[in-house]
C-alpha cells in the first residue's frame, strides 16, 4: 500500500495484518478513482468523511493531494492502530480526526461534530453489501449522511461487481465504473 500523488507520493502505508477485517483497494482501481474526483475537482479542500476507513489508504491520499480535513470511522482495533500509525509517520494528525465507531451506528452522528462534508467513501465489508438485511442498513446510513453534507457533496461506495446498484433516498441515481470484482458507485446530492 502506497500514497499515489500529492505531498505524500510514493509513501508507503501500514496495510492490514490480514485480509479478514480490512480488504485494501488496488492501486489500479485507487488510481483511476481519484483522476475521475481530481477532474472533478472534488479532492483538493474537501473536508472529507472516510467510513469502514480500515488502515486509512484512501481519506490519506485524500490528506495527500490537498483535503482540508478527514474524518475516518472504523471500529477495528487492529485497523485503528495501523491507522494511527499511519498518520502520525505522514504528520497528518492535525488535519484528521480518528472515530472508534460503527460506521453504521446513530452514535456516530453526534460524535461527528456538527462538520459539513463535501466528500464521503463508503467501503462496508463485501458480504454486507451482498445480504439485503445489512445492505438495507448502509442504505439508510447514506440517507442519514445526506443531512451532514454540503448541497453539492459526492458519496462514493465500493461493492463487490455482483451488488445491485439501487437509488438512495436523498442521493441522485448513481453513476457506476465497474473494475473487475469490484464496483465503484459515485452519488452525488
């Protein structure tokens, strides 16, 4: 695991001590990602909110090519950890705040202090996504989140390639990049 581009480039991450809690994002998949949000102009002074975060890669590259700020939720602490670590070898800890938190949890509104975000990443584990009971609690979540972000903010979330792809309250149809195993669903407000 590295940090792609901005001040953070080429820098190597903690990654997960296994692929049971936390599966990192590919750098292909990474990459291609974040040219569609820097085109978009949607990274450099976002105040960004990072949940099921795991080691960080993805709110770091955010920290890296210029976010205001980063909220990450997780609530491995194995994952923690690594995490911390992560941000405290980059000097990043101003600019971050850490929730030990379920990112699925009504707890975590309050604990999110008031912040406005412009950008969210959902990455709930694979077999959530895939069980209606649970990817019917992340759906629920996105709407929640809807009322903490900006009126232009952009909810990204990464599902295995066989998850419908449904409509959220509060969120305009998504728009799909499919990558192999994996798909990439970009929702904006």
């Amino acid at each position: 695991m590295r940090v792609i581009a901005g001040t953070h480039r080429g820098r190597q991450l903690i990654g997960p001590a296994d692929a049971t809690t936390t599966r990192p994002i590919t750098v292909r998949v990474k990459t291609s990602l974040f040219d569609r949000l820097d085109a978009a102009g949607r990274v450099e002074d976002a105040v960004v909110l990072d949940l099921f975060t795991g080691t960080g890669s993805i709110g770091i590259e955010c920290l890296s090519r210029g976010a205001k700020h980063v909220t990450f939720v997780e609530r491995d602490r194995d994952a923690l950890k690594r995490l911390n670590e992560n941000l405290t070898a980059l000097r990043e800890t101003d600019n971050a705040k850490v929730l030990p938190s379920d990112a699925l949890s009504a707890a975590l509104f309050p604990a999110l202090g008031g912040r406005s975000f412009s950008l969210v990443f959902m990455d709930p584990p694979y077999v959530m996504m895939l069980d209606e009971r649970q990817r019917q609690r992340v759906e629920n979540q996105m709407s929640r989140l809807a009322g903490c972000c900006d009126d232009d903010a952009l909810l990204v979330l990464r599902t295995p390639e066989h998850a419908e792809i449904r409509p959220v309250e509060a969120w305009r149809e998504p728009e799909v990049f499919d990558y192999g195993s994996m798909a990439v669903s970009f929702y904006r407000k």
